[in-house]
C-alpha cells in the first residue's frame, strides 16, 4: 500500500482517526468528483475558487483564460493547495452538539507549473471534459487555435495530500440514548436527471449514446 508522508503540512490533526494518506484511497475520492475548491492569496487576499479538474496520475490540471488571477497567482507562487469533498449523509443525533455529517474528502498540496506543448494542452483539455462526462471529446467540433491560445492549462505535482472520511451513523452520549428524540442518516446523493435538449438543436438530433449512458449510470 502507497502511503503519502505526513507532514506538517498534511497531517490531520482533529479526528485523526478519520485520516488516511492512502494513494489509492484519495485517488479514488479525486476521480468520483470534478470540482475542486483551489486555494491562493492574491494581494496579501486568500481566496478559495471552485475549478474544474482532471487527474492523470500524480498530476492535477486545472484550466482558465490566461488573464485568470488565480492561476498566474498560482504559477507566481510555484505551489498550490486544493480540496475536493463529497457529501454522503447528513447524520441528526440527539443533540446539537452531536449532529455531523458522512463525507470523503482530499485536500492536495503540490507544486505547479504551465503547459506550453500544444499536444500536451490539447491532451489535457480532453480528460478535463472527459472527467465532466466520459466519450464527449470525440463528439465536438474541434478547438480552434483562437480557443487554445487564449486557455492557460496549469499542472499541479500532487507532492503530498490527506483524506478524511466519515462513514458511521450517529454517535450520542450514553445518557442521551434512551431520550424520544428521533436520530439516524439522511444519506445524500448526485444524481443526474433526464437530458433536456437545447432549443436551437435541429429536430433531426437525438441525445447522443454516451449523454443517455452517463444518465443511466448516474441517475436515482
């Protein structure tokens, strides 16, 4: 099993029996999501900013125009921090004090660098919409050269990371547990909906194979 160091910087400190630095582990959380919450200061400003994103390997890639403060701030600073986090459950004890919530969650810190190679990019902004929905890519027009010149791609070395998970049902004090208080999970759920199709498509354009089975797979 490939563990991450723990480290000042990524070691968990409260619930620290939640905590894992399994590779494995908190690659799965970083691929059943697409958004990450990236962190940076911006003049003397920490800021936190939701992003698209994609992982190939031990890399992380995020995207935006080449005026995006976050990511030339990123690319000044040389490093970066991202957390990306997945609600399982809401979990209502018979206290205040007791009630939480089921969750997987990654937090990232590595160092950064920008894309130059054309292929490389273009590479790049395939996985990052094939994170979004799987077989798309394929399916679009191709991106012009306008499109691609004015994307900065930004790649993220995951250096070192931590997750915690919180997986159990309610935990109350022992006097509290005969109270008439109801306590148990709300489990909490991503579903995707039934596609609805843009107005301006032609009455001829069916909702393509790989839309209908991501909706298969991802619904209730």
């Amino acid at each position: 099993m490939k563990t991450y160091k723990t480290t000042d910087v990524n070691k968990v400190k409260r619930g620290p029996n939640r905590a894992t630095y399994d590779v494995a582990t908190i690659n799965t959380i970083i691929d059943a999501g697409f958004i990450a919450h990236v962190s940076y200061i911006y003049e003397g400003k920490a800021i936190s900013i939701p992003m698209a994103y994609t992982r190939i390997e031990d890399k992380i890639y995020i995207h935006g125009s080449l005026k995006n403060r976050m990511l030339t701030a990123l690319l000044e600073a040389k490093e970066a921090s991202m957390t990306i986090m997945h609600l399982d459950g809401l979990v209502l004890a018979r206290s205040g004090f007791h009630h939480s919530v089921n969750y997987r969650s990654a937090t990232l810190f590595g160092t950064v660098r920008k894309i130059e190679d054309t292929q490389e990019k273009d590479k790049i902004l395939e996985a990052i919409v094939h994170q979004m929905i799987p077989e798309r890519w394929d399916s679009l027009r191709p991106m012009s050269d306008k499109e691609r010149n004015a994307t900065l791609v930004v790649e993220m070395t995951i250096e070192t990371a931590s997750a915690k998970i919180r997986d159990v049902g309610v935990t109350d004090e022992k006097a509290d547990e005969s109270l008439p208080i109801w306590a148990g999970i709300v489990p909490i759920k991503q579903i995707a909906l039934p596609p609805i199709s843009d107005t301006k498509l032609a009455d001829d354009i069916s909702v393509p194979e790989h839309v209908l089975e991501y909706y298969e797979h991802n619904k209730a």
